[in-house]
C-alpha cells in the first residue's frame, strides 16, 4: 500500500519518491519493517499466551532435557505471520499476482496449523489434528496455488517450464501437451504440474514441522533459506542477471523479493525470542505457514529441485524421520537413537546449543551450494 501511495499516487509530484520504486529499497525496508513489529509486539504476545495457558506440551518419549520446557508458550507462529504479512502489503506492488498467492498460501498453510496447535491446546495433549487431516488439507492448499498459477500461465505471465541445476539446456515442461487435444479432458494436461506442487508443497511444510524440535533450530534454518530465495527472486526477475545466469526471466516475480525479505525479517526478530532458552515456540501456525512459504516461492520462481539445497537441513530432518519409520517396519529396528535426526545427536551427548549452531552451520553451507548452481551449468 506505501509503494501504491508513495510510488504511483505521489511521485508524479513529488519526484523524492522515485526511490519508492527500487526493489532492493523496498525490500531492505519490509525486512526492518518485519524485524521491528516483531521485537515490539513480541512481548506482548508472549505474554498474552501465557495469560491464555497457551503452552507447549512435550512428547513422552523426547529427551529428558526437554520436560523443564513444558508450558513455554507456543503458537508463536500468529507473530510471524503479522510481521510477514503487513510490511509484504505496505512495501509490495499491490497489483502483482504472485505476490497475492504467496500471501495466501503462507496463511493458508498457518490456518492448517492454528487449527492443529489449537486442538492440542484445548486436549491438553501432544496431538493435534490426525496425520490423514492435516494432509488432506494441505493437499486442498496446494492444488488451490497449483490452480492460481495455472490461471496465470494462461496469461502467458508463468510458466511450467522448470530449471534444472547444472543441465541448461534441458528444460521439461511439465504439461501433457498432447492431453489438451483431447476432448472434454483437456484439463489432463495441467496434471503432472499439479501432482508435482502437491509433493513440493505438502513435503515442505512437513519437512519445516519436523525441524522445529530445538529452540531456535528451525527459524534460523529458516533466516538462511529465505535469504537464498530473496537472491534467487531478485535474480529471476533482473533483466541483466537472469540472462546472465541463463534462468527463465519473469519480470513480475521480482516483487516475491519483498516478501522473502519480510520472511527474513520476522524470522530474525522471531529468533530474539526463540533463541535457547526460548521463551516461545512458533508451534505448527508458524512451522507449516513458513513451509509453505519457502516452498511456493520456489514453485513460483521455478527452482524447486534448488529445495533439497536451499532447504537441505530441512530434508534431511525429514529423511531422517522417513527412514526410521520405514526401517522399523520393515526391520523392527532403528537407525537413529530417536527422530527427527536432532535429538539422535542430543542421544549422542550433544549439548542442544552445539546441535543448533551446528546444524545452523550445515544449512548455510546447503544455501551457498544452492547459490553456486546458478553459475554451474
């Protein structure tokens, strides 16, 4: 709304305002605006979920450190959203299209997990909505931006042409074009396009969610892989970089850089709090909306086989989990002392401030690889 009042309505006249219009100056400026919303009202809200007994509940099993932390206050997430959301509206084109999906898919994917950190709250246990629900909506969410985008590729201003790391002169489209000549079922070819967004949406929300087992573990892996995507955004969208690099150029994605840099902003203010020992956790609202958030902005800019490497800890926090499960039913035996991989090495005698930095560390090193393959082709 500032870029539409101080941009388009006021420069005109007053030509001081022509700065209103440079992305990175907008961009630097919703990212203080997220890191000061977050830092003023944190308090605030920190202590109104205590005032509520809105506090975090512990799995039985976790590690005995882990108990003293029942009843910090979670749902933290609510703050994380607030600070994303409003400076993304002050500092973004309002006119542009992505920047609208990527906001509604980020409270979507909240809503999913407000409503999850809510029942727990008022069950007073460590359960949430059933595995089956929670997937069920967020595939709802997902085909819904899978939808959005296939609209806007009717405009001709998206495209599901995809980027592959080190291959630049392979390009698949993921459209079944032979299927649009069939009739009454031309909408098959949109198929393989929406099954794939499904996968990159739905196993990115979970692969966040299962990262958030550490105070602070998650939303600095999260700072790390929103700054990536706010370079990646702001390179698709530059005429001179994008052609560079060799990346698809779509001008109007640009503007996602905005909203990457609010997401780091509030994840950095979020951190203030969130550091060890936490005095809130950002729950399932805040887990899955920043998911959901990383995942449709690499769909968006197409890179999300760049995910497994902008996102790595996140992954391999979800590997982790996936071949535990699996070998245990399979096997009756398991490959980590306990999952999600962070508490294995808590398993181990790691102290959890040394998993943290650690793990902080390995995500980075991921995000500059990530970085590196835009050059490596």
């Amino acid at each position: 709304m500032l870029y539409w009042l101080l941009y388009q309505k006021l420069y005109p006249s007053f030509h001081t305002f022509r700065i209103f219009h440079y992305l990175t100056f907008r961009t630097a400026f919703a990212s203080l605006t997220a890191l000061l919303i977050t830092l003023l009202i944190g308090p605030y809200v920190i202590e109104k979920l205590r005032e509520f007994q809105i506090g975090q509940f512990i799995r039985e099993d976790g590690p005995e450190s882990h108990k003293k932390k029942s009843g910090t206050p979670t749902m933290g997430g609510v703050l994380i959203l607030v600070a994303i959301i409003i400076p993304t509206v002050l500092w973004s084109d309002p006119s542009n299209p992505f920047v609208w999906v990527v906001v509604c898919s980020t409270l979507a994917f909240g809503a999913i997990g407000f409503a999850d950190d809510y029942i727990k709250v008022v069950q007073r246990r460590n359960l949430g909505l059933t595995a089956r629900t929670k997937l069920f909506w967020q595939a709802v969410v997902a085909v819904a931006v899978a939808a959005s985008l296939i609209i806007l590729q009717q405009f001709r201003i998206f495209s599901t042409v995809m980027t592959v790391p080190f291959l630049k002169q392979w390009h698949p489209d993921l459209l079944w074009h032979w299927a649009g000549t069939i009739p009454y079922f031309g909408f098959l070819a949109f198929l393989p396009f929406v099954i794939f967004v499904v996968l990159v949406l739905v196993g990115s929300t979970n692969a966040v969610n299962l990262t958030d087992g550490l105070d602070g573990l998650a939303i600095g892996c999260t700072i790390i892989a929103a700054g990536a995507l706010t370079v990646l955004t702001y390179l698709s969208g530059h005429i001179v970089f994008s052609d560079y690099l060799e990346l698809q150029r779509m001008p109007m994605v640009s503007e996602l850089t905005v909203f990457c840099g609010a997401m780091v902003g509030a994840s950095i203010g979020f951190l203030w709090y969130n550091a060890h020992p936490a005095e809130i956790f950002m729950g399932d609202v805040g887990s899955l909306a920043l998911g959901g958030a990383i995942a449709t902005v690499a769909v968006i800019i197409r890179q999300e086989l760049l995910l497994p490497f902008i996102g790595g800890i996140f992954i391999l926090e979800a590997l982790s989990v996936m071949l535990q499960v699996g070998s245990y039913k399979l096997r009756k035996k398991r490959i980590f002392k306990m999952a999600p991989i962070h508490h294995h090495f808590e398993q181990l005698g790691w102290a959890e401030s040394k998993v943290i930095a650690r793990f902080w560390i390995g995500a980075l090193v991921f995000a500059l690889f990530a970085l590196t393959t835009l050059k490596l082709r």
